[in-house]
C-alpha cells in the first residue's frame, strides 16, 4: 500500500504541470489502476483532483479516489454477476429513469422561463378563506399571561385587576409594576401550543388540563410560597381553524405549486396540438377506415 501511496503522490504532482509523464503508458494514458478490463488513467485522477490541492494531501486524496473506484468496479461486477438474468428488467429501469429525467429537464426549462413565484397577501387571504377547512390545529393553542406573585405581596388584587384590565395605560402599569418587584412576567401575545403555556405552571405534567381554555378570568395556583396567576385570553382546541399568519407559508408553496402545475399543463397541451396540427403525431379512432 505505501507503494501505491508513493505512486500516487507522483501522480497527484505531475497532474498540476501540464506535461504528464508515463507510468504504464504514456502522458496522459499513464494507468493508475485496473479491475479486470477496466482501466483508471491519469487522465481520469487529473479531471476529479480539486484544483489548488498539492502535496501529500493531493496524494491522500488521489488514493481514496483509486480505492472508491476500485470497489465501485468490483461491486459491478458482483452485480452484474449476480443479476445477469435480470439484465432486461435493468435495462427497462434505466430506459425509464432516463425518460423521466428528460421530462423533468423540459418541465423545468419551462418554469424557469415562466414560473412568477411572488405571491401577494391578497392571493393568500383569498385561498384561505376558500379553504379554511384544510387548515386545522393539531392541538390546543392559546394566547395569554403568566405572573408568578410572591405571596406576602399586598397589592396582588389590584395587580391583577390591571392585568386583565381593557386600558393600554393600566396594562403597561402592570408590566411596570412587574419588573419593580421582580415578578417573573410570560406573555403570549402570538398563538403558543398549550403545552409551553402549561409548563411554566406548577402542574403535573401527564394532565392535559384542558379544563383551563374555557376560563378567560384569572386563574391562580398556590406554590413555593408564590401565586402562579394567569389569564387564558383566546384559545383553539384542536380541529379548530388554523390562524392565517400560521397557514401563511404553506399557502404560499401551494399556490407556486399550482403555477408550476398550470405551466406544465399549458405547454403539454401546446405541444400535442401542433404536433396533431402539423401530422407529426395522430390518433386512430376505432370507426376510422
């Protein structure tokens, strides 16, 4: 092996000149190695050797690359050995493979000269709400606030009376009096699974709890010498409609999608009508003489 690495390196140094000198051959037929009939050339190491790469590191690369081959030719062989008599079905697969292929190259040659993938607010609204039944929660979520109130605090009534209060001014006067006493504060203005809203309560975690999303008063839960009191303000329970900000980005790639379905479409529908127009493709219908 260190014969073969040794080789190698004087391989993976002559392939950054432009003159290749032999090693069983010439220039650049110089054979690196063989599996049966098939040959690995200096010509075939110089075009896989990332350019800038020199030394003892391109000879460490050279002979990984010459291993990998090796064995990739050897699994061939085993292969082809093993499944001659499958050779029809092979080549059927590979024919299919390689006119499936084709097809996407051409569907895709005409997205990229058609495909408009700006979808505008509007678009998704309208899709939304003509298919608001596709559009489920998995789970419950909610929206709401958690404050923890140490529990020889005198003013917690009043807190929390600010807390639900309807008055932008009394709501930030709760926040305010939330950091001055260090009161751990969580608000959810967004939708958050019930889940994450229920862990930062002291509740056992193999309850659901479901009985909490039809309250929207404050709720309390006595602990460590603390109130853990919240407030529920708007809840989904699972199969309710998804908000649109959430279904937002699925919308999207549905409509880009459909696009990408109608190009398609519309140019396999050209494309047989001229070639029906032009005689260069024809049905035969069963009544025709």
């Amino acid at each position: 092996m260190k014969h073969l690495f040794d080789i190698l390196l004087c391989v993976a140094m002559m392939v950054t000149v432009s003159c290749v000198p032999r090693l069983d051959g010439t220039g650049e037929d110089a054979v690196i190695a063989r599996v049966g009939s098939n040959y690995l050339e200096v010509s075939d190491l110089r075009k896989v050797l990332p350019q800038g790469i020199t030394g003892a590191d391109s000879a460490s690369y050279a002979d990984a690359y010459v291993s990998k081959w090796m064995v990739s030719q050897l699994k061939l062989n085993e292969a082809e050995s093993l499944f001659s008599s499958s050779q029809e079905d092979i080549d059927r697969m590979v024919e299919e493979y390689r006119r499936s292929l084709f097809m996407r190259k051409i569907d895709q040659h005409y997205l990229d000269a058609e495909l408009d993938e700006s979808v505008t607010d509007a678009e998704i609204a309208a899709y939304y709400n003509a298919h608001k039944g596709d559009f489920r929660v998995t789970g419950p979520m909610v929206k709401g606030t958690i404050v923890v109130v140490r529990e020889d605090y005198r003013r917690r009534d009043q807190l929390l009376k600010m807390m639900t209060s309807k008055r932008e001014e009394q709501r930030q006067d709760f926040e305010q009096l939330c950091r001055k006493n260090n009161f751990q504060l969580v608000k959810y203005e967004e939708w958050v699974d019930f889940a994450e809203f229920v862990s930062h309560l002291p509740l056992t975690r193999s309850s659901h709890h479901e009985t909490l999303l039809s309250k929207r008063e404050v709720q309390r839960i006595h602990a460590s010498n603390s109130y853990y009191c919240f407030v529920i303000t708007d809840a989904l329970r699972a199969g309710d409609t998804m908000p649109l900000y959430m279904a937002r980005e699925n919308i999207r790639r549905i409509l880009i999608n459909r696009r990408c379905a109608d190009i398609v479409r519309r140019h396999e529908e050209q494309l047989l009508q001229s070639a029906l127009s032009s005689g260069h493709a024809r049905t035969y219908g069963r009544d025709e003489e």
